[in-house]
C-alpha cells in the first residue's frame, strides 16, 4: 500500500489492538537493525513512539524525513499522525529547510506534509525563518505554504501575512492578506527603513527585490517616526539599490516639508532622497496654500529643493497670484522661486500682468521680480 512509509523505529511501538511487533516486522530483515520493512504496511490505529518517516522520490533522492515522538496510523491506513514533528524537507538531494511543529500529518502517500502549532520553518539556504499555526508541504510542486498568524525575518526583510507561499526553485516568495513588511537595519533608531503595507506581495529574495499588482503604501521611518508617505495601485522595491517605483494614483505626502505630490508615475532614490516624476503632477503646500502644476518634476528632498518643467503653473491661493513658465525652481524652506522661460506673472490686489524672460520671488507674499531683459518690474503689496 503505502511506498512512501520507510520507518527507522528506535523506540517502542504500542498497538491500539493488541498487535504483536512481529506480525508487523515480519521475518525478513533483522530485527536487531531497527528498520520496518517497506514492504509490510502498519496496522491501522498501530501508534509508533520515536519514529523517523522518509520519503523518496523515483531517483531515490529524500523528498523528506521527519522524526516524531509518536505516530499514529489512521484505520484506512491512508494518514500518518505525528506528535512533535522534528524533521528536514529536501531538494534536489539537499536540505532547504528545516522544521518543527506541534503536530503532523502525512497524507496523499506521501506527497504532502502537513503541520500544526507553533511551525517554525528554518530555511538552510536563503536564510529566512517562517513561523506560522498551519503549513504544507509539497514537494512534488515545490511550494510550502504557511497559514494563520505567519510572521517571517530575514536578513533582507521582516514580514506578516495571512498567508505565505514559497517557491525555493524560483527563489520566491508570495505573501497574501494583510501583509506588513519592514526592511531591515542595524539601528533603527539612526538608520531610515521602509515599511511596506499591500494586500499581496511577491518577494524575489535573490534578486532583493518586492513587486505588488495590487495597491501600496510605503513608509519611510527616520528615528523611528514617519518622515515620508507614497501610495500607488501597484508598484515595486528594489532592496538592494533602494529604489521606490509606484505606478497608477500615486500620492506622497513629504512631513518633513510640508508637501504633498499626486501623479501617475513616481521614482523614488530613496538613500539619496531624490524623487523623479516623468508624468504630469501637482505639488500642494497647504500650510502657505501655494499649488503648483507641471509636465514633470524632480525632488531633492534632502535641500527641499524641487524642479519642475514644462507647462509649469504656480498658484498662490492666499493672494490669487498665479505665474506660468517653462521651468521652476523652488526652494521649499524659503518658499521662494524662480522661473525661466516665457514667463507670466498675475495678480488680483493690486491688479498686475506682467510677461518675461524671468522671475524670482515668493508668491505666498506677492513679492516678485520679473526680468524681461531690459524692463525689470518689482511689485511690492500695498
């Protein structure tokens, strides 16, 4: 019946029914070498105590061995129970991960492992460790699942999920439900680390990299307090070159500024602090109510100094001034800016409009000069 129970038995073995160690030996090999033959099934109900479970595939390379306390077979045979699971699961020969567990189960003769309560799965090779309350194991499709209240570290990474999926052959792993991920620092309290949030993640550990087709939120904390908000439909992060890319609604709110952006597209250096938007955006400064627009835009973050080009409007709300241009330059602490090429420059109170080839000034105080090469304007509130 089953091919998959070769069972290495240094203990004793109890019968839920009175059944005799020898009628399941049988006579063939010695009985002094503590191997059940594979070739004669358990009893159903028979309980094992300190027991190893193997399983090999057709070129006789272990899928997996698992030792336990206790085994159980279940009274169609079909089901092995074990208690305190303590084993090795395999690839290509090698060990790729290691576990331990509450309880187990062998089903499908053999080609699926399942745990229960208190997992901890050591990856041997790419230096994760999963804890979680459910998992299986099939090796025949090279995924290992973990259910209920997963949490995973790695050098590279910390993460929750509801769910986690493991492909060790593509280096993959796919988390699912409510998943919170932080990148990993040495000293979080002087070092600025991400925190990512989504509904569904993909990590390719090798290539140090998370993509998410569904929506994403990314943190950046600095001494442990927000500094920086992005959100996109989707998007990815590079966790080696340290590179933010959103895609579809992104909006970033940059505390530090204040200053909020809201575009389609966004690139984010984050250890250089530089922000690249190839797409249409709009900055907002609420605190001094000043709106800008334009066709893209590039943000030092760390001078707080933005350029923006092509089709550029800046609207100071406060004033109802407005100022269109080719190019920007702001300077977010001072508020002042400067722009060139085919300037415009309109207000309201007293009533002005000026053109020129450039202009300087803070619009939240209607104090600006526009510079038309030979006329230079100043317009100074009343």
């Amino acid at each position: 019946m089953a091919q998959w129970r070769r069972l290495m038995i240094s203990g004793a073995a109890i019968a839920a029914l009175t059944v005799g160690l020898y009628s399941l030996i049988g006579p063939g090999p010695d009985p002094n070498s503590g191997v059940v033959d594979t070739a004669n099934d358990p009893e159903p109900g028979l309980t094992l105590r300190d027991v190893t479970l193997e399983q090999p595939d057709d070129q006789g390379q272990l899928l997996w061995r698992v030792k336990g306390d206790e085994v159980t077979y279940s009274t169609d045979q079909q089901v092995a129970f074990i208690t305190r699971p303590d084993g090795d699961l395999f690839q290509d020969g090698e060990v790729i991960y290691r576990v331990v567990a509450d309880t187990g189960e062998v089903r499908e003769n053999g080609s699926v492992i399942l745990l229960r309560g208190n997992i901890v799965a050591t990856g041997v090779q790419n230096g994760s460790i999963l804890r979680g309350s459910e998992m299986e194991w099939r090796p025949q499709n090279d995924v290992l699942i973990m259910r209920n209240q997963i949490t995973g570290t790695h050098p590279q990474l910390r993460a929750a999920a509801d769910e986690a999926r493991v492909f060790n052959r593509e280096n993959r792993m796919e988390l699912e439900g409510n998943v919170v991920a932080n990148t990993v620092v040495e000293d979080p309290q002087t070092e600025p680390w991400l925190k990512l949030q989504a509904q569904e993640l993909t990590w390719f550990w090798q290539d140090e990299r998370i993509d998410s087709t569904q929506p994403l939120r990314v943190e950046q904390f600095k001494q442990n307090a927000i500094s920086d908000v992005v959100t996109g439909q989707r998007g990815s992060v590079d966790l080696a070159e340290k590179l933010v890319a959103l895609r579809g609604q992104v909006a970033m709110q940059m505390l530090e500024l204040p200053l909020t952006m809201t575009s389609e597209a966004l690139d984010w250096q984050v250890d250089q602090e530089q922000v690249a938007v190839n797409q249409p955006l709009t900055l907002v400064h609420p605190e001094n109510r000043i709106r800008v627009t334009a066709s893209r835009g590039q943000m030092d973050l760390a001078a707080q100094q933005i350029l923006l080009t092509q089709d550029v409007v800046a609207v100071g709300e406060t004033n109802q001034t407005r100022m269109t241009s080719d190019r920007l330059r702001w300077d977010v602490e001072s508020q002042t800016v400067v722009a060139e090429g085919r300037v415009n420059y309109r207000q309201v109170n007293p009533t002005l409009n000026l053109n020129g080839s450039r202009a300087v000034g803070r619009l939240d105080d209607q104090t600006v000069v526009v510079d038309g090469g030979r006329v230079v304007t100043e317009i100074v509130p009343n």
